[in-house]
C-alpha cells in the first residue's frame, strides 16, 4: 500500500530504506526495488536475511544488511516468533500482547545489534520500520529526515510500547498523519501531499487521537 500511495503523489525519492523485511516477496519496499530505486533493507534473522539476498542479489539496487536495529552495538537476542520475532529489548510486542508468546516459551538466537546512525548519511526519502516495538530505537538515533515514515503502531490489541516519544518526535519534527492501515500509521512532511475533503476528515480524527496518545 506505501508504494501504491506514494506513486498518487508529486513525492520525489532516490533513497528507501526497509527495517524489518521477513519475507521478501511481501516486503514493503517490493514496488520501488522492481522500477529501480535504490533501497536498503534491514533484517535481523541471519536466516530470513539469506532469503531475502538470494531474491535480490541479482538487482543493483538494493543493499542488505543482516542486523538487528537497537539502542546499542553489540549482541542481541532474537527471540523466535516468526513474522513477529523480537528482540530482548522489547517487553510489549504483536507477539506477546495478542498471540500469547513469552521470552521464557520462545527459542532465540544471538545476533548482531548496531545503532542506526551507523547506516545513515542523512540522504533517506521514504522509511518504513516494522521490528515489533522497536522502532522508537530508530527514530531517536536517526540523521536523516524522510519525505514519508511508516511505522508499525497498532495490531488488534496491540499499541506501540513507544507510541507517547514517538508521537512527541513526529510532531517536533513536524510531521502529519497521511493515512492508517490495520498495522501502520503513514506520516508525512507536512505540506507534502494534497488531501481529498474525504482523507481531510479522516485524518483529523486520526490525528486527534494519535497526537492525544491515544491513537488506537
């Protein structure tokens, strides 16, 4: 859905980065990899990042790093959960909230952690950060400052365990709401894309409730 709306907009992008792919045919970044753009993709299982090097080895245009994404360098635990795994840093994910996981019932494996800013040069057009929880470790070691950021906020009774710092950044860093999935909020540089009166009325009520703290 990200590249379906960006391609409705006059939004210009060389540079997109994906942290938290898992499987590469439903990555979000699919859409611009296959017209060409640039994109760098983060994936922390050393196993699904084999995956997802042997679909997109053969395309000039992508990078891939096999790390976790944290608030430090060094070793990690990676704690199973399939599409929802996690790291050790994270006590309220999709996969403990509403699946019934635990680290004490999960298996894990030791990873590589970095912090971000070790990646980013400053030259970021679209982000889009899925790492069940951790994505306020992004934002708050991020150089650069995206046209358009997707983050994972919701899953049924699932709420972003950083939802009050990141609502605080975005705003200071003067973003607004485009619009919401089942999972994602999409923010964008505010005065970068025309709204339909439709979108208008929906994103006030999002705005209202995600900027109050009470997004879901």
């Amino acid at each position: 859905m990200l590249y379906k709306m960006i391609q409705k907009t006059d939004i210009n992008y060389q540079h997109v980065v994906e942290i938290g792919v898992y499987k590469p045919e439903t990555a979000n970044t699919l859409g611009f990899i296959k017209e060409g753009t640039f994109c760098t993709l983060f994936e922390a299982d050393p196993d699904t990042a084999k995956e997802i090097d042997k679909m997109f080895c053969k395309k000039y245009n992508v990078k891939i790093h096999s790390v976790a994404l944290s608030s430090f360098k060094g070793t990690i635990k990676l704690y199973n959960a399939g599409a929802s795994s996690f790291c050790e840093t994270i006590d309220h994910s999709p996969a403990i909230a509403h699946d019934g996981k635990s680290k004490e019932n999960l298996s894990h494996k030791e990873v590589q952690s970095e912090v971000f800013s070790t990646f980013d040069k400053g030259d970021i057009d679209i982000l889009s950060i899925d790492i069940e929880g951790g994505e306020w470790d992004v934002i708050n070691d991020m150089v650069s400052r995206p046209k358009v950021i997707c983050i994972e906020t919701q899953s049924r009774d699932y709420i972003n365990p950083k939802i009050k710092e990141l609502t605080q950044w975005l705003e200071d860093a003067s973003y607004e709401i485009w619009f919401v999935d089942d999972t994602d909020t999409i923010f964008v540089k505010k005065g970068l894309v025309k709204y339909s009166l439709m979108l208008k009325i929906k994103r006030l009520l999002h705005s209202k409730r995600f900027f109050n703290g009470k997004l879901l």
